[in-house]
C-alpha cells in the first residue's frame, strides 16, 4: 500500500509525516515525527480524525458580549458544526472563571466546552481603574 | 515626576513577561502601561488554540496563556495602567503618557522596556488597485470585531495573504456561518504555519491559491466583487489568469510591522530588515537602559518565543537598575546572509552571556535537506541540519559559550548550505 | 420658499452657500451624498495655484488669480489649515527652459505676483531632493497647500450657523419650473426656490439638462493619487510640477498641510462618473513619473491610494453663467483645475449674479464670519493639554494612535454642523485613521463612538454612503 503523506498538527511545528498500513499491534506505521505525539495524530487523522475547537459564546453582564471558549479535549472533526450549533445557543452570565464548564459533556463525546478566560461583571469593571483595585479584589 | 525603577511600554505578552521577570529579579518600583483597557494585548483576541506548548508544554489559547501571566502580575503586585496611551519617550528615559483619569503623566524610568507588538499592513502599503469601498479590512481587526465584540463582518469573504492570522480568521469566520471562497498568497508559498494550513483551510475546503494576488475590487459602497490573478516570478500579475469572485469582504493578512513610532521618538537605531529595534544579546536598544522585547523587536511565529525573549529583557533591564549592569564590552556583529533574513540580536557582548545564547532567524524561502552554519570570523562555529525550513516560522540555534570564547570573534554569521545529497 | 437653492455641497457649493449667508436670504445646500465634500473635492491636489499656467484672459485666470489672494483670510477666518509654500515648475532642458519663461510671462499677464526663474543651484538648494539633472525652475511663491474638505466642510459648518439650510442624502431627480420659482424634486422632497444654483461637479450636465436646453457635457477625468506616511512628508518644501509636455504633465509632488506626501494625478479621460478606482496601471505611472523627478523615493511608504475626477468640459473655462433660456437658474459648472483655488472667487462672482437677478438684498446683519476651531490635541502645548482632560476627561483618551486623536476631538466633530455620522465623516473632520495604520487599531473603537453619540447600533455605523455598512450582524 502507498504510503499517505500528512503535515503533524499536534503542535505548531508541523511534522511531515509518512503513514502505511502494515500488520503490527497498531496497524499503521509512521515516519517523518519529532515525538510520539506524531504517532497519534497520524494514526488517528487515518481512523478518527479529531479537533480542539475553540469559538465564542454569548454572554451577558461583562464588558464583551462574547467570551472565548474551547473544547477541553479533542472531539471528532465531523461533529464540529454540530458543537457549534450547541454552543450558539447558551448565553452565559458574567462573572466567569477560566475553566469553567459551560457546556458538560458535548454530543457525548465526554468533552466539556470550557471558558478560555475570566471575565468580571461591567459594573465591577468600570472600577478597576489601576492595579489597586484589581489586588485587592484578588487578596 | 513619577519615578520608577522599570517602566515597560505594553501589556501583551512581551510586557507581562518583562515585568514579571523583571520583579523575579528583585526590582520592586515597576509600571508596566497598556493603552487597551485591559492586560493580555492581541492574544485576548486570538482564541484559537496553540499558544505555550513549548513553556506550559500545553495547548492554550490566547486568551488562556495570557491569563496565566496577568494573574502573575496581579499577585506579584505590579503596578499597572489601564486605557494609557505613551505619547513620547525621550532617550534620558522620560515618559509622556495620558489618560481620563491621570490627565498628563511625565514618568521617569531608571529603565525602560519597549513592548508595543506590531500592527498590520494595510491595504495602502501593498497598493491594491480597486475601488475604496466599505468591506476591506485586516484580518487582525475582523479578529477583533469576531472573537472579541461578537459582530460578523461580511458574508462571502476573499483573504488576501495566507500569513497566520489569515488562516486562522478563514476558519473563524467559516465556523461563524460565512463562506470563505478563496485564499490568495502572492508568493509561491504560505507565510503562515504549516499547521494551519492544514487546520484551518483543508479542514473546510477553502482553496488557496499560492502565487495570486488581488487585481482588483468592485463596489461603491460595500465591496461587490474581487478580483485575483496568477503573478509571474515578479509578482506582476499575469494577464488571462484573473478569477473573479463575487463577494462582499476582502480580508487583508499581507505582514505585520514592529510598532516603532515612539522607538523612533527616542531615537532609537533600527534595522532595516526587521523594522523593529536593533537589539544585543540583553535585548538592549541602542539607547543604554531602554530595552525591547516581543513583536516590536521583530514579528514571531509563536509567543513562547515572545516569552523567552521578553524574561530576557526583563532580567538584563533588572541588571542595569540594580547597576550589575554589564558596561561597554565588545561587541560582536551578528548578521544573516545566504539565504537568512535576518538575525535576533544583532549584536553579542560575550561577557553577558552565562551559559548560552539562543540566536533567532527567519529564512528568506523554503529550503529542504539544509544546514545552518554559524561562523565566526568566516569560519565555521558549528552547523545543525534541517529537514525543512520556511520564512514563516522562526529558526533558533543555541550557541554555548564555550563556542563564542573558542577565538576572539568580531563577526558571526549565519548562513544556509544546502546538503549533499 | 428658499430665496436660493445651491445643489451640491462640494468645494463650490460651501463656499457660495457660506458667501449667500452674508445676507437676508433663504438658503438651502443640497447633496446627493451622505456627508458633504464627497466628490471632486475629497479627493484632488490640495493645491491652491499661482496662475501662472491659466490661458490669458479666461474667466478662469481672473478668478483663479483673485481666489488665491482671498485664502489667507478665509482660512484664518474658519481656522483651516492653508499654508502658502510656494511652487516649482522644474526644468530638465533647454526646451522646458523656454517654457518656464513663457510661462513667466504668462503669469505676469495674468497679475500672478512673487514669480522667479530659478538657477540649478537655487532649486537644488531649496528642494535637495530632486534628480540632479534639474536645470532651473519657475518659483511661484503664492501657490499653497490647504485641507480642501477641511475647508468645506468648515464653510458649511459656518453658512449652517448663519442660518443656511442642509439637506443630505438627496439626489436631485427633477426640477420643474412653476411661474417664476423652480420646483426642485430632491431625495423624496419638493423644494421650492427662487434661485438654482447648479454646482454639482461632474453632474452639473445632468442638472443642466433638467431645465436648460443649452446643453453641455461633463468629462470625468480620472486622477489617481498616491499619500505617503508622513516620514516622508519632507522629501519635498514646496509643490514640485513637472513642465507640460507632449507626453503630459507628469505627476505633482506636494507635502499636505498634515505633514504627508502626496503624489499625483494621472489623467484619463473615463466613461463613468463612477469610476472611482486606482488601477495597477495608474500606481505605476506615478512610481515613473516620480522617480524622474525625486531621487531615494520609497513608494512602501505609501499609506493610501485613491482616484478623483476632475469635472471637465470640452471648454477650456469655467461656466458661471445664468442660462440663457432659463433666468433664476446659475450654472457653476466646468470646475476643474483651478477650482479649489478660484473657488472664493467665484463665490463672489455668483453673489453678483444672483443680486443682479434678485435685485437688493439686505446684508445679514448677524453674520459671524467665524467658527469655533477644531481642537487638536496633540498641537496644544502641555497645560493646555491639562487642563482640557480636566474639563473634559474624555481628551485624555487616544482613540488614533497614529495621529494621536483623542476621543474629545472626535466627539467635537460628531456634533458639530454639519456633523461626522460616518466613518469617513469623523476621518475627513478628525484625521482618525488616516496615519500610517489607516485604521487597522482605531477602526472599532471610532465606531463604537459614533454608534454611542448618535445613539445608534454599531452594526447602523457605515463607512461613507448609506449602504457602506461594515458589520453584517452580531455572530451566533
């Protein structure tokens, strides 16, 4: 079988990566990686391909009417227009914490979409005016 | 006057990063001042995934990276100004800024950290013919309506430029409920990364077509149609091979600029090839005590480097403040030729230099099976293979000092050599 | 009734609306676009000419002549910015030698004062920047650099406050005349006046032919031009033209009154009124013809390129003239080049015409012929400074980095008369957007601005037309 030749994008350095089917454990053979990481992705761009999604949510009561949210793991690439759709829905409230879940477990992938920043209450805002205030409200 | 021991220009990541480390290195009087009205800078709007897998060795967003250095700051106790605006430095290391609160501030900093980024190239530098309607707007700025205000800006959208932020706003935007029907590149190949290349246009099908460029742009009021071409090796375009697109949005990533008006105000040395400062290896400027770090120095591909960079900045301006400060060694001059753009910093005193030094370079195309080779003085140092290099994405070699100090160099370059095969 | 309706709010138009303001008489400008100063006079050389170059004897010599004396006071007066630099007219030959004299002569025919032929040295001592091979030059020094939009818009601002009247948006699909007044259909209104005075640029044909049987036909030529950032803007002191040639005119290169270059025009004649676009064909005439002029031009420091059309006709002068089957009905037509600078001559010539037609008219005695200045922050000294973002905290916030606009000037020109409700408007009072970034970083927050001033939704905000929208709607 020809080998299927793909560009690693587990991370920003993008591997370029060899993959064939043979009848070892894993199925596949790869060449072309950096880490292990390269591994995985090929041998799931064949069988699963899958995505971090990252997008904005509605949310009300903060300076920005959308706060940025990710998926805090990868989902398959097909349902990625599906988790949109859910996501578009929901409106959140300010005050938000990094992390939180806003969304548990998306079209049972047992992938949460997450907040990707925090975000205060306008009216807590518009008085941070230096650091100050900001320490303490920390403290 | 407001007197301070450190005061940093910026509150992206270059910034947050200078300060903090700064403050690690026992500088207690620092401001760090920020024209937006938050800290975080351009990564607020960058939310898409990728950022500090090579410090964190996760794969955060913009926004989440940022945070992570805002809530350092934040319980370092850093002083900070919000909605700021520096409107000149001198080279004595004196500040003008303003704002609503404060009304005008003269700020003294014993030292003073640059950390404004870049901004975008526009429409006007590259000279795009066409006509001026509304719907033609950098990627950066859709970015921010997008991601950040939540308001779309166009429907049926054309990209000019497949540099990072183009790519990433194709997808974006394409997930947002618009059609991204083309990507054109002028150059034979993306500027962007590899990566998202892959993740952001073969994902949701959108064509890129390398070599193109925009001929032209229809429409009075909002933008009708655009129109691109082949380019020949000149980039001029080539008459017959024009594709015309209806649409209403040319979305513009053609480059990105080190933010130097107030470098310039100081009167700070640039180099012609990054616009950014010229900096040595305590990422000092030319003015003694003004450093500069991030995107203003030169564009990077990734903010871990941004990062990397910027603690440096941050402790060699806490040197200088504490007056451990290193004085006036030799200076050895680093140039890339053959084939590398440019080389970060320019200049190397080796008595700075503890352990090793990593020198950064961006290539001038897309070379495979090279070698870099360092020299001093015209002879080799050392050489590292590649497999693959790209002008979009940054290349680092670390030099120890045990190589610097082998001979008494004054020059070093940095050059590529294809391999034997 | 109106006494006199003036169509078109450009250069013309804001100068006779200002100059009728003078007196008792109701007075209405009416535009087509939705801000004034949106056509010829948004985009041209900026130049207020010597006269040298005006045919002997034409309407146009006249009062380009005069109107070039009337700048001083008229900006001093609105506070515009008008600088008189002076021009050359460079010399590369014995040839073009020849021509700086008749042009001398001609200059000196028309009444053009202050003219001198330069030697080499002279030239190169006054403009370092040209080709070497410069061989003299005619030196015209009462030619200057104004802000033409500034200027019209700072006229309308001042006629509104003497009481003219202003209606945008209102295309002029008719006009009808009724006994002795004209009915005048424009947008969805019928306007009624006593007067028409047709200054309505490369449309003035069209206007025209709605009442006179005397036709005329405007030319639209296209002009494309080039403005750099302003580190360029001492590559040259004063306004640098080329001698005529069979090959044309070439390019003019000038410092604008903000501190850019600008360099242009091509001229094509075009079958469009509009043909609004920069071409790669026209970028490039300018890169040629610049390059034979300037030495160590660098053209990425262009921050912006953009066309205008010169109203011309097939004459070689202007047309102010009352039809002649057609009494009450003015035209101002054929306005190119020297327009702007004959454009408060011609003012004065209109008021004769319309007082010859409408008999004595009473001055208005509450007349102001001045305005309160713009504020510009950045140009008011340290206290000055101080002490404005203590009465108004809102001028310590820069909006444009670039030009180091603050958020109090721009909300200054949104409520000024006739005030900015675009993009462009709040761009052509303020100057946000038009430094080096044209933009990129203030673009959102100028929006928010205007949407929050004119208590509207940002996605309502557009760039210049009605339907130059920017946001398509909110995401999700």
């Amino acid at each position: 079988m020809e080998p299927k030749d793909m560009i690693c994008i587990a991370c920003p350095l993008g591997c370029r990566l060899s993959i064939y089917e043979d009848n070892s454990a894993e199925g596949f053979i790869v060449s072309g990686n950096k880490c292990l990481r390269g591994i995985d992705y090929a041998v799931k761009e064949m069988t699963n391909p899958t995505r971090v999604l990252t997008t904005t949510v509605k949310i009300s009561k903060a300076f920005f009417s959308r706060i940025p949210v990710r998926t805090n793991g990868a989902i398959p690439k097909s349902l990625i227009y599906e988790a949109m759709k859910l996501i578009n829905c929901i409106e959140i409230q300010a005050p938000v914490r990094m992390g939180q879940v806003l969304i548990k477990n998306i079209l049972d992938t047992g992938v949460d979409i997450i907040a990707s920043r925090s975000m205060y209450e306008r009216e807590m805002l518009d008085h941070i005016k230096d650091s100050t205030f900001e320490v303490k409200k920390s403290l | 006057m407001n007197n301070y021991e450190i005061v940093v220009i910026g509150g992206g990541p270059a910034g947050l990063a200078a300060a903090i480390e700064a403050r690690k290195n026992g500088v207690k009087k620092i401001l760090l001042i920020e024209r937006d009205r938050e800290l975080g800078g351009i990564l607020q709007q960058c939310i898409h995934n990728g950022f500090g897998l090579h410090i964190f060795k996760e794969e955060l967003t913009g926004p989440e990276y940022a945070e992570r250095y805002i809530q350092e700051l934040i319980t370092m106790g850093i002083e900070y100004k919000l909605n700021t605006m520096v409107i000149e430095i001198t080279k004595n290391r004196q500040i003008t800024a303003i704002n609503t609160i404060d009304g005008i501030m003269h700020i003294q900093g014993k030292a003073i950290i640059l950390a404004m980024g870049c901004r975008e190239r526009t429409r006007g530098a590259v000279r795009i013919p066409g006509t001026r309607p509304a719907g033609i707007l950098t990627a950066g700025m859709a970015q921010r309506f997008v991601n950040m205000e939540g308001y779309m800006i166009g429907k049926r959208i054309i990209i000019l430029g497949s540099g990072d932020i183009g790519l990433i706003m194709a997808r974006r935007l394409t997930l947002e409920g618009a059609q991204v029907l083309a990507v054109a590149e002028i150059m034979p190949f993306s500027g962007g990364l590899t990566r998202n290349i892959v993740q952001c246009l073969e994902d949701y099908n959108i064509p890129l077509f390398l070599s193109h460029t925009v001929v032209d742009i229809e429409g009075q009021d909002r933008v009708k149609a655009v129109t691109i071409a082949k380019v020949d090796k000149n980039s001029i375009p080539i008459k017959g091979t024009e594709k015309r697109f209806e649409c209403d949005t040319l979305l513009l990533s053609v480059g990105l600029i080190p933010e130097n008006e107030l470098s310039k105000c100081a009167g700070i040395e640039l180099d012609k090839v990054t616009g950014g400062s010229i900096v040595n290896e305590s990422m000092e400027t030319s003015i003694e005590g003004i450093f500069a770090c991030g995107n203003v120095v030169h564009v990077h591909d990734l903010v871990d480097w941004v990062t990397e960079e910027s603690k440096r900045a941050g402790k060699s301006a806490a040197k200088y403040v504490k007056g451990e400060s290193t004085g006036r060694y030799k200076v050895i001059n680093i140039k890339g030729i053959n084939g590398v753009r440019y080389v970060i910093p320019q200049l190397l005193r080796v008595k700075n230099i503890t352990e090793s030094i990593n020198l950064m370079m961006r290539v001038d195309n897309i070379y495979k099976n090279i070698k870099f080779i360092v020299k001093g003085n015209g002879q080799k140092i050392k050489e590292i293979k590649r497999a693959h290099v790209a002008p979009g994405e940054i290349e680092t070699i670390k030099i120890t000092l045990n190589e610097l100090t082998y001979r008494d160099y004054n020059e070093i370059s940095v050059e590529i050599v294809k391999e034997e095969a | 009734m109106f006494d006199v309706a003036v169509i078109g709010a450009g250069i013309t138009g804001t100068f006779i609306a200002r100059e009728l303001s003078k007196y008792q008489l109701r007075v209405l400008m009416i535009e087509k676009d939705n801000d004034i100063a949106n056509g010829t006079t948004k985009a041209n050389s900026a130049i207020v000419h010597a006269g040298y170059d005006v045919l002997q004897g034409t309407l146009k010599a006249q009062l380009n002549v005069k109107g070039n004396k009337m700048y001083e006071e008229v900006c001093r007066e609105l506070q515009v910015p008008f600088k008189r630099i002076g021009s050359l007219v460079i010399a590369f030959n014995n040839n073009e030698i020849k021509l700086l004299e008749e042009l001398y002569k001609r200059g000196l025919s028309n009444g053009v004062p202050d003219m001198e032929i330069l030697s080499r040295e002279r030239v190169l001592a006054l403009e370092p920047n040209l080709n070497d091979d410069v061989i003299g030059a005619l030196y015209a020094k009462t030619a200057g650099i104004v802000g033409p939009w500034e200027l019209a818009i700072a006229l309308a601002e001042n006629a509104l406050e003497n009481g003219v009247e202003l209606f945008l948006n209102s295309t002029v699909t008719g006009i009808k005349k009724i006994k002795d007044f004209y009915c005048v259909k424009a947008g969805n209104q019928d306007i009624n006046t006593k007067l028409v005075i047709n200054c309505a640029g490369i449309y003035a044909d069209k206007i025209n032919d709605m009442v006179s049987d005397i036709h005329f036909k405007m030319l639209p030529f296209k002009g494309e031009y080039n403005l750099f950032d302003k580190n360029a803007g001492d590559m040259v002191n004063t306004i640098i033209f080329r001698c005529p040639s069979d090959a044309g005119k070439g390019v003019v290169i000038l410092p604008t009154v903000h501190g850019n270059l600008l360099i242009g025009p091509t001229s094509e004649l075009v079958d469009s009124k509009d043909a609004l676009q920069t071409t790669s064909e026209g970028l490039k005439f300018i890169q040629q013809h610049t390059k034979l002029t300037l030495k160590g031009i660098n053209f990425g420091n262009v921050i912006t390129s953009f066309t205008g059309l010169r109203a011309k006709t097939m004459l070689h002068d202007f047309i102010i003239e009352e039809a002649e089957d057609a009494l009450g009905f003015i035209n101002v037509a054929g306005i190119d080049s020297p327009g702007l600078t004959a454009a408060p001559a011609i003012a004065e010539y209109v008021l004769n015409l319309i007082k010859h037609r409408l008999g004595n008219i009473q001055k208005n005695e509450k007349f102001s012929s001045s305005r309160r200045p713009n504020i510009n922050f950045m140009e008011l000294s340290v206290e000055e400074k101080r002490k404005i973002i203590q009465k108004d905290p809102k001028f310590g916030r820069i909006i444009c980095r670039c030009e180091g606009i603050t958020e109090g000037e721009i909300i200054d020109v949104i409520h000024r008369k006739p005030g900015a409700k675009t993009l462009d408007g709040v761009k052509r009072r303020a100057r946000p957007g038009s430094g080096r970034c044209q933009g990129g970083f203030c673009t959102p927050r100028v929006m928010e601005i205007i949407a929050r001033e004119l208590g509207i939704d940002i996605t309502e905000v557009v760039k210049d037309g009605l339907d130059s929208y920017i946001l398509t709607g909110e995401t999700k």
